[in-house]
C-alpha cells in the first residue's frame, strides 16, 4: 500500500498555499522566504493539514517565515524555520492552526 502526496518545490517568495493542491511544500528559494496558510472557516475545514520543510537546508541563514492571515499559529502570528532541513506539520482546528510536529 502507498499513499500519494501532493508535493510542490516553491521556488519564488511569497508562496500562498493552495487549499485544494497543495499538501507537502518544500521551500526550495534562494533567500528569506515567506509561505501564507489559506484562510479557512469553520469546523468544515478541521483536520487540513500542510507539511512544510526547508528543502534545500538552508533556512539557518534563510529564514522560511509562516503566516496565517487573520489566524494564529500555536497563538502567535507566525512561525518560522531557521534551521537546516527544518520542517513544520499544521493542521488547522476549525479556529486557527496548531503544529503538530
């Protein structure tokens, strides 16, 4: 058995996460970078989760910046990936979003 993931290597800054598409995000740009979580409503949308992890490991220097438009992460207003092949699981709580690993 294997499970498919939808997978994109962002290379350009700001990305903006597909709902729909995206699943496994690989931050693969050449600078301080910056992925934008969907804006989501209601307890319909609980559950979507999105993995995101610095592909190229060079977020020590690199910053990967996650922001949530008019939600939280964990309570704050962003998170961030700054170290080598740092990675991030959110999942959204029909309210704002939590990480997971």
């Amino acid at each position: 058995m294997s499970i498919n993931y939808t997978t994109i290597i962002v290379i350009t800054t700001p990305y903006a996460v597909n709902t729909h598409h995206d699943q496994i995000i690989f931050s693969n740009v050449g600078g301080p970078s910056s992925i934008i979580l969907p804006t989501l409503s209601g307890t319909g949308n609980a559950g979507k989760s999105f993995y995101i992890k610095d592909f190229s490991g060079n977020s020590k220097i690199n910053p990967i910046t996650i922001s949530a438009p008019g939600k939280t992460i964990d309570g704050a207003t962003f998170a961030i990936l700054n170290n080598k092949f740092s990675h991030l699981l959110v999942t959204y709580d029909g309210t704002n979003w939590k990480t997971i690993a």
